[in-house]
C-alpha cells in the first residue's frame, strides 16, 4: 500500500541511524587507553621585550 511508504523509510533511517551509531559507540569505547609517562616534558619559555 503507497501509504506505508513513509514509514517504512523512516523505520529503514532509524535502523541505519542506531546501527551507525552502535558501531561509533564500540569503536571509541574498545580502545584502551594509552599510559603515558609521568614525566613532565620542559617547555622552553623565552620572553622578548617588545619596544613600541
């Protein structure tokens, strides 16, 4: 029937949206995080005293 076909593509853009959306969800929660030293890196600050 014509009019169903609105809410079959509705039903097909939610079921692509939550699959889209469950892949990106697992993808960013399966990395493991990377330990990073506690050593602090030095960060060479030079002033310059500008002259106007």
């Amino acid at each position: 029937m014509p009019q169903m076909m609105p809410m079959e593509w509705t039903m097909l853009y939610i079921t692509f949206l939550a699959t889209f959306l469950m892949f990106n969800i697992m993808n960013y929660f399966i990395q493991s995080p990377n330990h990073q030293s506690m050593t602090k890196k030095i960060i060479n600050v030079s002033k310059t005293n500008w002259k106007w």
